[in-house]
C-alpha cells in the first residue's frame, strides 16, 4: 500500500503537536491550508499541519469520473450502500498516517484527526478505531459510515477521546439530518461530542473556526 503524499507546516520547528485534516470529495491537502493558517495554536507550541492528498479514483456518484476521493460514493443517500473495502483501504492508509507520526515524535494523544464532507467520514471512521489515544477527532459537514460496526471495532484507547463535529443547517451535500444521526449514534456509544451547528451550506464559516480554534487549544493544552 503506498504511502499518501501530503503537504506539512510546521508553525515552529520541534512541533511538538499534529493535526491532520482529511480534504473532501474531488479536493486536496491545499483545500484547508487556509484554515489552518487562521488559526491561533501558540497556546499549544509548535505545531505540525498534515495534509494528506486522498488517491485518484472513479466515483459512481459523479457518472465515474476519475478525481480524489477516499472511497467511492454509490448514491447520494450515502449510507445504504456505502463502499466498505474503499472505505477500509484508506482507514488503513489513515492508520499507517497517524503511525507515521509516531514514528517521528509526535505521541497519538498530542494528535488530532480532523476531516471535513468525505475526509470527515474517514476521521470518525478511524479516529474511534486508533490503538493509542488521541487528543481529539474532529468532523466537520460529514458523516459516521460504517456506522453497525462501530461499537464491534472501535478501540477502548478512544473511548473517552473528545470529539468535535459542525455542520450547515443549509447543507444540500450532507444533509445536517445525517450530521445528527451520526451524532446520536457517537453519544450513545459513550462518546464527548461537542456538536455545532452553523447557518452555512456545504462549507466552513468563520464561526465554526473560531469554535474550533478554542476546542483545539483545550484538547491540546500542555498538562
């Protein structure tokens, strides 16, 4: 399995925390370079930005056009039929991400997983099955596939790892109804979800950046 290529900022050197942010449907790891530079971590030291690109693949939703994509759409319910061996190719290629980083320095629980629409579905997706405990999971405008097996493979290690979730009431892509369900579905698990929800469509606000910024520096504040 290659490894996915990814952008990295470091906002000083010897970063000593990671955040990963996980593009959506037919984007990149330049989509959310922006945000990332909006925010203010200096509360929390240096830190390392990991902007993994998701492969190029057909997706059926979109007629098979070729684009990046981290699993395949099969309809625009999203979750009747939903591409389980796409979805658990790139849970694999997320884990080996987050070992990664490990591997150079950065402990899991000073790691935060972050997604927004597809890349969303894939850090819920991972975040709640990660051996080691992370600071936190982020999703923004997505969803929980795979949702019945969750309780079965979600790792202890995660257990009581904060989660954040936003989403646009105005969302036509991932309708909020759906953002909720998987809500729901995470808190009846146990989890710490803080959800939010913004008067926005299929994108981020300023607001939900601000709200963000303040829970990442709680999760990710020195002991």
């Amino acid at each position: 399995m290659a490894a996915l290529e990814c952008i990295e900022i470091e906002t000083a050197p010897d970063p000593a925390a990671c955040v990963i942010v996980l593009h959506g449907l037919g984007a990149d790891g330049n989509d959310f370079v922006p945000v990332a530079q909006e925010l203010d971590l200096a509360a929390v030291g240096p830190v390392r930005f990991v902007f993994p690109h998701a492969p190029v693949m057909p997706v059926s939703v979109n007629n098979g056009y070729r684009m990046r994509a981290w699993y395949d759409i099969l309809g625009r319910d999203l979750v009747q039929r939903e591409d389980e061996a796409g979805l658990r190719r790139s849970l694999a290629s997320v884990q080996e991400l987050l070992a990664g980083q490990k591997q150079r320095g950065i402990a899991a629980e000073r790691t935060v997983l972050a997604g927004f629409s597809q890349g969303c579905a894939m850090a819920l997706l991972a975040g709640v099955r990660h051996g080691e405990r992370l600071a936190g999971i982020v999703g923004m405008s997505g969803y929980l596939p795979l949702a019945s097996t969750t309780a079965a493979e979600r790792s202890q290690a995660n257990a009581r790892a904060p989660i954040f979730m936003g989403h646009g009431v105005h969302d036509e892509i991932v309708v909020i109804e759906r953002g909720r369900a998987s809500r729901d579905a995470l808190a009846g698990l146990g989890y710490a979800v803080e959800w939010h929800e913004y008067p926005m469509a299929h994108s981020v606000c300023a607001e939900e950046i601000a709200d963000l910024n303040r829970w990442l520096v709680r999760v990710l504040a020195k002991d």
